[in-house]
C-alpha cells in the first residue's frame, strides 16, 4: 500500500520561525504524520533593518507563504498567529492553532526590572504598542527602536546599545533562551499583542488532507481565546501594527475573560483607555471581542486610533 505523500511545510528562514516549524513538525511526526519543511523568504525577513510600517504594514511576514499555498507550491504554514491579518485570505483557513505559549512581553535588561532602570535608560523595541506601553509607565526612559531577529537584538543590548529590550517571552522560551528573561510584563500595566505567543498552522480551505493531517494538534482553548482577541482586533479594525493590546484567558467556571486597550501618543503624553468583559463557555468568543472593542468604541477609541494613524475618525462611528 502507499503512504500517503508527506505534508509540505513552509517556514520563513529566521532561526525563531524555523524553531516553531520544527516544533510542529515534531508533533505532528508523533501523530504519524510524515513531513517535510520548505523554507520562504518573506519581504520583512529581506528587509530586516527597516521598520515594518515602512515595508508596507500588516502581512509582510506572511504574503510569501500564503502565495506558496494558493499556488501549491506547500501544503501548510506555520506562522507566529499575532502576523497575521484578521481579514482571512481568500481559499486558505486558520486549520490548527496549537496550545499557547506565554502570551505575554518580557523585559530584557543589562540592570534590573523596568520600575528600576534609571532615568535616561535606553530601552529597545520597535513596537509603537510597546512603545507607548513603556512611556506610559517610565516617561524618563528614551525609547528607541531595534529591528532584526532576536539573537542580534540581543547582541545589540549585550554591546550596550540599548539598557534594556522588551520581547515576547514565548519567542525567547522557544529558542530556550528563557534565561535571559529580567521581568515578565504583564496586564493590566503591559497588555500583549492580539493572539501574541500562539501558533497557527495554515492550509488551503479546500485540501481536506492537510485539514485531517494537522487536526490532533489543534487546541481548544486556545484557538477560543484567540478568536476572541482577533475578532476585538478586528472590530477595532486597528491591524497588527496599531497601538492596541489584548488577552483572553479562561476563568475557573469555563468561562472566556477578554480585557483589551487601545493606546495614543497625546502631545508626548500617553493616555490609555481600557475594558474587560466575560463571555459564558457557551458562547461565541467572536461575540466576546466585539464586546469589548464596542465598549472601548464608546469611551473614544475610534479617535484615538485615527491620531494614531494622522487621520480624522470616519463620520458616524463612535468617538
């Protein structure tokens, strides 16, 4: 009889994604799942050294891979899920989202937690929601930004460019470099990315054997407090690149919590806004984010993410 022909994997080149791939190969491997990974340069790898904004926004990181899935080239992606858009690509689906990993920043410091890095430190990310995030906190510290992947960011910090870098733990536990690691930092004073520290495994929506072959490896309860966030991120229609932060977590009784914030940069005063709301185990997580991003609508996010972007709000929407 024939085997089945192995799953095509594609994995952008930097030693953090091809971690994750090989990872999920790993357990898919145990799932008797034969595999092979290819790997695909993406415009935002190839242009490491400039701001992501500048490259052209949402999705740099991830256009290449889906090219190479509607053109068959592979049979699967795995990607870090906080890249990619919430607007689905058409004819490809989110087939298996994996369990999480810590979802939330890290400081990374040559002296000690951010409330102690002295005035005038110089503290590393490109993040603008990080970036403000950090000022919010620390006005007395300069912010700078660093791109490039998370070995040479932290050679950067270790030459003594930078005092300190904020960094997504679950990137740096993957790489095991959890060592490194000076402060967790989390809500409600340091809200994550959108559906920062998970995984998705990405396929053609009509390729019923890659659907089958990633199956085992979905998580429930993570693939429902993601869709929680991305549908907040998505009603906010603010992208992966605005100042906007949320986490989902499951509460004792089952059911789903989602808090969120949205952030802007006043006249180099940051001011935040934030809400939190509860969804029962029997409802849509879907439900839950728009919930939350329709309380911060009311309480002036709209006009805050149009400063944030330099444009008025669009007529007839709250704020």
């Amino acid at each position: 009889m024939t085997p089945p022909p192995a799953l095509r994997i594609g994995t952008r080149a930097s030693l953090l994604a091809r971690t994750q791939t090989d990872w999920v190969a790993a357990r898919l491997r145990e799932f008797g799942v034969a595999v092979t990974i290819q790997t695909i340069t993406t415009v935002g790898d190839e242009q490491g050294d400039r701001p992501v904004p500048a490259i052209g926004g949402d999705g740099v990181f991830v256009r290449e891979l889906e090219a190479a899935l509607l053109d068959g080239r592979i049979d699967a992606a795995v990607h870090s899920l906080k890249d990619l858009p919430t607007a689905e690509t058409a004819g490809l689906t989110l087939a298996c989202v994996p369990p999480r990993a810590l979802p939330f920043d890290v400081l990374v410091s040559r002296h000690a937690g951010l409330a102690a890095l002295p005035p005038g430190a110089v503290v590393g990310t490109s993040s603008v929601r990080r970036h403000m995030l950090v000022r919010s906190l620390r006005p007395d510290v300069v912010v700078r930004g660093v791109r490039g992947n998370v070995d040479s960011r932290l050679g950067r910090l270790d030459e003594g460019a930078y005092d300190a870098l904020v960094l997504a733990g679950a990137g740096l536990e993957r790489l095991g470099l959890e060592a490194r690691i000076t402060e967790v930092l989390e809500p409600p004073g340091f809200w994550p990315a959108v559906a920062q520290g998970a995984l998705v495994v990405q396929t053609r929506a009509a390729d019923a054997a890659a659907l089958a072959a990633v199956a085992p490896l979905d998580h429930a309860a993570t693939r429902a407090a993601v869709a929680a966030e991305r549908s907040f991120l998505a009603a906010l229609a603010g992208g992966c690149l605005a100042p906007i932060g949320g986490w989902a977590r499951h509460d004792p009784e089952g059911g789903l919590v989602l808090g969120g914030c949205v952030l802007e940069d006043r006249d180099g005063v940051v001011h935040a806004i934030t809400a939190e709301a509860t969804a029962a185990p029997d409802d849509l997580p879907e439900t839950l984010g728009r919930a939350v991003a329709g309380s911060l609508r009311a309480s002036g996010a709209d006009a805050m993410l149009a400063a944030a972007r330099g444009a008025k709000p669009a007529p007839g929407k709250p704020g």
